[in-house]
RNA sequence: GCCCCCAUCGUCUAGAGGCCUAGGACGCCACCCUUUCAAGGUGGAGAUCACCGGUUCGAAUCCGGUUGGGGGCACCA
C-alpha cells in the first residue's frame, strides 16, 4: 500500500517514564490537530523501550490524561487489555522486539552497523580525554574495523557487544515545517548505539523502525528533537525507508525561559487536572502556546481548533508557562458552563454528604469567583463545616462595621437577628432577606454595606464569602440563627479594648 | 567546547515590504458598577520590533554580521 494513497499519518509516542507532561500534551494535542485538520490519520506508540524506567503506572496516567483532555486517536494500544486498535500493532514497542531484530541484522549484514566491545568504562574514559583536549565526545571507531580475530578473542575473554550504527560523513539536509530548511554535518557525529549489550535496542533506532512500519508520513515533535533528526534520516536511509516530513515545534518554557521542567514549574497534565482546571481551558491554552489562528480571537473549543489549525502558523520561538493566562482561561470556562455542568463538575471537589441539591444551587454562587474547580470548598467551607469550626475561623474584631466597634456590632446582629427570626422557613429566601436587612440598615441609617459585614462574618466565618443573602438561604433557617448567637456570643467574650480601627 | 535553533510590550501573540505614529489578550494601575470578593464596563501605563550594517523610493517584515537566549551532543527518550 503506497503511503501517498493513505493521506496524512501522524503519531505520538510518549514514553511511560512519568506522568504526563505539559510538553508531550501539547505535541500530542499538535498532532491531534493536524490529523483532525487534515481528515489524517493519529497513532498513539507507546514508547516503552526503556524497561527499568518505565511503568504501567505511568502508561495509565498519560492514556487518562490524553482522553481527559479530548484528545483522541485512531490506531493505538488496547487499554482494558485486548487487542490493539489498528493494521500496524501492536503498539508497544516492549512487544515489537522480533521486527527491531529483523531490522537490526539487515543493517549488520549491510555493513551499515557492527558489533562493538568496549565497556563503559573504557568509553567513559575516552570521553574524559576529549573533554580535555577540547575535542567533541563521540565515538573514537575503536571497534569500527575489527578483524574476525579480534572480534573472536574479544567475545571468547566474555565480552558482550552493543550493535553501534555506522554514521555515513556526509550533510544532511531537510525540510522542517515549522523551521524551514535545516542542515548538519553528520561528520561530526560519533557513530552512536542502536541496541544495547543487553540487546536492548534504543530510541533512535526503534522510532525510525517503527515510524515506517506505521507509515508515519508526518513527524510532529519537540524542538529537542531536532538533533536527533539528522541521526535518524542516517538510518532510515540505511534501511531504505521512505522519508517522513519532519516539523520540530517550539518548546515549553519556565519563566527563567529554560525548557520546562519538573523542578522549576508544574509539569504534570494531572496535577492541574486535580486542582480544577477544564481540559477545555487547557487544550485552548496548550494550543495557543506555539501558534495562533492569525486573528484576534482566543476561545476556542477542540473542535474549533482542529478546523483552524495550520501547522504552518505554529511559532519558531519557545513559549513561557503563564499561568496566570492559563487561570483567566478556565474562569472564562467556568462561567461559561450552566450551573447543572458547573454542579457536575463540582461534585468530585466537594464533600461526598453534601447534597446534590445543594451544589446545584450554590453554582450560581460561586461560579464567577472560581478559578479552578478546586477553589470552590475555600468559598462554600461554611456549608459544610459545623456551626462551631466556623466560628473558630475569625477574631471578634472581624465583625465590627467598618469603622465602628464591638458595640455597633452586636447592635447591628441584634437588630438583624430580630428583623429575620420571624420569617418561617418557607419565606427564607434570599431576596426577602436581602428586603429585610436593608429595611434595618435604612432604620439605622447605616450603609447596607456596613451593616452586612458582621452578618457575613457571623455567617460564613469570612469578610470576604459568596453573596451573603444566597449563601444564608443555602444555610438555611436555623443554623443562621446559631451562627449570630454564635457570634454575640464571641462579642460578648471580646476584651473591650479592642479598638474599632483594628478591623480594615 | 562542538553542532543546531531562536529573537515584536513582563507574558501569550497579530504582523508574510507601504494598511504600523506596531494591533489584541493576560497581568498591572485608575475609575465606574457593587452587600464583601469576584465578574462586568471604561480608561491608562507598558515594545526606539535585541543590536549593527546592507538591499529597497520604503523594512518589524528580505540579506549578512554581532550580542543574547535556548536545545542537543548517553549502552535515556
């Protein structure tokens, strides 16, 4: 089947060496786009060649991560453990060790590659003495040229041979997508290990091999990848493959503009996902970090993207991390959502003894004041919390009026507490409780404003807390009565010396 | 050290030779709205387009160099 009859076909080979990162999301969501865009075809290859350093663990958590986020493929490992999805599997490079090997003694038997000896620890020494001279570590070509004698006497003292790829001196140049045309010499390169001694075979090897049983048409990756390239056209040529396009795209940046990376920025996909951010809000942002649709608008759903994407219009320069961008984007998304989205998608955040009914009802509350998701149980604490944690969570003083003193405070809740204690459970609504406090406010000629605060404080145990009047129906009749006794009670405890201007 | 890549407000970006006295968004500041906080509205500060030299009637846009930054140089991926 000649490649050009099956259109664009892209991939995504994570490495289940960790979680997954901000940086292969956002590879992956580029090549999503791109297939999407194109009515290509998306690959998902686990990359797991690495066996000491890879985990189930991991290969789950990037799998849930890439669905959480929308992103989908159409060829790619059978995650509940049947079969693989697609013609080219199976998809983990752990299960394709017959083809690597095939693959390995046609360029033996080519010339292409050749078995090599020295240890670790001799080549580690090679390189210290480069270092010294100045002179760029790579392979001295000790074991280049070995007679069969020397090959034989070599293997007979017990030695085990790692398989090195034979680096044909010669440039190297193609055509990158985002970068344009790219050059190296691979002269300069050392002839580098396809398969370990251990007969591990290695990254940039496998990648090639597997790219090309797969297809691959197009290789979509990040910009440290770039170097590699020209080592891997080496091979690729050796083995008489067909070359894919390569587009190396700009990578994620700490704020210091160092490649992102876990010790100086959150890189974890999982870790913002448990924090309450939206895979809308993050998909919009990832996809926004590299590229732009070249006008002004800036929301946009995944859908919406894969119709605009160009990979064209992808950026050359890395980006920096905003997070600040990245938390206006999903309040942009919260407050977009209905309340019954919001209520669903609050319910993982909040108290499982919380009724539904009442996260249903606090969404209209809360939604224009959350950031992320998980911000949510600091803003609505007091309808969960006992009457008596509440009170724990302010001084007496945070319940003078602004300006005034204890005395005013405890006049304003006993004027308060007076004007709603009569209204029957039915009639605890918001709005006839909002009538009331101002009707008492207006009685004592005080700013609304003012006389709300001790209330507020009284109730959710906070100055600053959702709409006051919202939050009292949400509590309900008799355990907002508590709370002003509650905070009488506190007043009346108070050091009288506490000075009115304490409360700012 | 060697190789490669990159360079527009603090950040994400628009910009494909004249539409640019460089536009938008985030962030920041002020004001308005307002029961707090948000949200929303209005306005503002913020970039001699890294620098130097070309090409051109004309350059943020093209070319060269410099500087700065980044990435890569494994029996990791």
């Amino acid at each position: 089947m000649p490649p050009e009859f099956e259109g664009i076909r892209v991939r995504m080979a994570p490495s289940p060496t960790g979680p997954l990162h901000v940086g292969t999301a956002r590879t992956s969501l580029y090549n999503h786009l791109l297939a999407r865009h194109t009515g290509g075809t998306y690959v998902l290859r686990i990359e797991d060649t690495d066996r000491a350093r890879s985990t189930v663990e991991h290969e789950r958590d990037i799998i849930d991560n890439l669905h959480w986020l929308g992103i989908t493929w159409d060829e790619g490992p059978q995650v509940a453990g049947g079969d693989d999805i697609g013609p080219f599997g199976p998809y983990r490079q752990s299960q394709r060790a017959e083809l690597y090997a095939a693959e390995v003694q046609r360029l033996l038997d080519a010339g292409s590659a050749y078995r090599c000896y020295c240890t670790p620890e001799e080549l580690e020494a090679v390189h210290l003495e480069q270092e010294h001279r100045h002179e760029p570590p790579r392979y001295s070509g000790r074991c280049r040229d070995l007679t069969d004698v020397a090959r034989a006497e070599l293997e007979a003292a017990g030695r085990r041979a790692a398989i090195r790829f034979r680096v044909p001196a010669e440039v190297v140049r193609f055509s990158d997508l985002v970068r344009g045309e790219v050059e190296f010499d691979n002269a300069l390169l050392g002839d580098f290990v396809i398969v370990r001694a251990d007969g591990a075979p290695l990254y940039n090897f496998v990648v090639v091999v597997d790219d090309a049983a797969m297809h691959i048409s197009h290789v979509i990756r990040g910009e440290d990848h770039l170097s590699n390239t020209p080592k891997q056209i080496a091979v690729l040529r050796a083995l008489g493959y067909r070359e894919p396009v390569f587009g190396h795209i700009p990578l994620i940046l700490n704020p210091d503009r160092s490649k992102m990376s876990k010790r100086k920025s959150q890189t974890s996909i999982t870790a913002y996902r448990e924090q309450g951010y939206l895979p809308e809000a993050m998909v919009n942002f990832l996809a926004f970090l590299g590229w732009s649709p070249g006008t002004e608008e800036e929301v946009f759903t995944l859908p919406e993207l894969a119709d605009r994407f160009e990979i064209e219009h992808v950026h050359k320069a890395g980006a920096v991390f905003d997070l600040a961008r990245l938390d206006y984007l999903n309040g942009v998304y919260i407050r977009s959502l209905t309340d019954e989205q919001l209520a669903l998608r609050l319910r993982p955040f909040l108290p499982a003894a919380l009724e539904d009914r009442t996260v249903l009802a606090m969404a209209p509350l809360v939604k224009e004041r959350l950031v992320r998701l998980g911000d949510v149980t600091g803003l609505v604490g007091f309808l969960f919390e006992s009457d008596a944690t509440v009170a724990t969570w302010y001084e007496a003083a945070e319940l003078h009026p602004k300006g005034r003193g204890a005395q005013d405070a405890e006049q304003a809740l006993n004027r308060l507490q007076a004007a709603i204690e009569p209204l029957p459970d039915a009639d605890w609504a918001a709005d006839l409780l909002e009538t009331r406090a101002r009707e008492v406010a207006a009685e004592m000629a005080w700013k609304p404003g003012d006389l709300f605060k001790p209330l507020r404080v009284a109730i959710t145990g906070r100055t600053v807390s959702p709409p006051l009047f919202g939050s009292m129906e949400l509590l309900g009749r008799d355990r907002c009565m508590a709370r002003i006794d509650d905070a009488l009670r506190k007043l009346e405890a108070e050091p009288v010396s506490a000075s009115p201007a304490t409360d700012r």
